[in-house]
C-alpha cells in the first residue's frame, strides 16, 4: 500500500518539475522577445536626445537589440 503512495508521489513530483521547467522557459522566450521588440526604438530615441545623429550606428542599433533580448531573458515573469 505504501509503495504504490510513494510511486504515485513520485510521479507527481516529476510532473510539477516539468511543469515548472516548461513554464521557466516559456516566460525567458517571452521576455526575450518583448525585450528585443522594445529595446531598439528606446535606445534610437535615447541615441538622438542624448547624443544627436552621428552617434547612431547600426552597430550600436543590433547590439542594443541583443542586449534587450539577453536583459528580458534574465527577467522573470510570473
């Protein structure tokens, strides 16, 4: 009787953790990608204001972009 409360503890437990897993990694994509959508116009308006236009770069455009995207990947959400 008590083997068959352990499995079906057991399964439950591996259940939760790949619930918990599955739901981590759907928040990370998703603050990636609304991190990588906002990121670009907020650092192009900063850019301007702060700097005028000879600072505006593509380079600088793409690595903001990923730098968005690595900041929303680290950001939880619940």
């Amino acid at each position: 009787m008590s083997t068959e409360k352990e499995k079906e503890s057991i399964d439950l437990y591996q259940a939760r953790l790949a619930d918990t897993e599955y739901l981590v990694r759907r928040s990370m994509m998703k603050g990636y990608q609304l991190f990588s959508i906002l990121t670009p116009p907020i650092y192009t308006g900063f850019s301007l204001f702060r700097r005028g236009r000879g600072h505006l770069t593509v380079n600088r455009l793409l690595r903001a972009t990923w730098l968005g995207g690595v900041a929303g990947r680290c950001r939880r959400t619940t």
